[in-house]
C-alpha cells in the first residue's frame, strides 16, 4: 500500500519526536544492518536512520530506498542525512498500531 501525502505528513510529525536508531556506517547496508531495520520497524513500525559521514558508498536517500526495499517498509522522509521508515506491525495488537489517516480513493 503506497502511503499518501495527508499519511506521511502525519508520519513525519510522529517521527519528529523520535531518536535515531539506526546508523548506516562505514560497512554500509549488510545482513546485521537489515536484521536490526526489520525488528525495529516490527516492534515499532516508525523508525529514523542515519548515514554516517564515514560512510562513502551512500547517500541516506539510497540507504533508505535500499533498507526499505529490504524491510518491505516505505520511505517517509529523507532530510539531510536523516531518512525515516515506515511498515505496519504485524505482532501489535491493531489497537497498539499507529492510526493512518484514512486514505483517499481514486476519482470515479
């Protein structure tokens, strides 16, 4: 499900509040990197990355679409060398999820 502008406005203004948890270092994007993504996105479903300046091989707009398309999550937002992520809990109660914006349908 791709996320809409009113969804990710309203991401980005949860996300604000949040402490960076990931940290895209000189070894770049490997297994334990994307283990650590997945289990954070599960546990949390928003979480905020940064690249590393001693990291050369990406830019934190790459290392969010590459993390992201190995978490099956979405990029919310990408500023600076700070990018936030987004994927619905599937261990959370649906109460305990954080509550999308309803989502606009196509024109009929």
């Amino acid at each position: 499900m791709e996320l809409t502008s009113k969804q990710r406005a309203q991401l980005r203004g949860l996300a604000n509040t949040l402490d960076t948890i990931l940290q895209v270092g000189k070894d770049g994007i490997g297994e334990n990197l994307v283990k650590q993504a997945d289990d954070a996105l599960e546990a949390r479903e928003l979480i905020k990355g940064r690249v590393l300046e001693n990291n050369i091989e990406y830019d934190a707009r790459t290392a969010a679409a590459e993390l992201a398309r190995a978490t099956r999550s979405q990029v919310v937002q990408v500023i600076g060398s700070k990018f936030v992520l987004y994927r619905e809990s599937r261990s959370k109660p649906k109460e305990k999820r954080i509550q999308l914006a309803a989502g606009r349908r196509g024109k009929n």
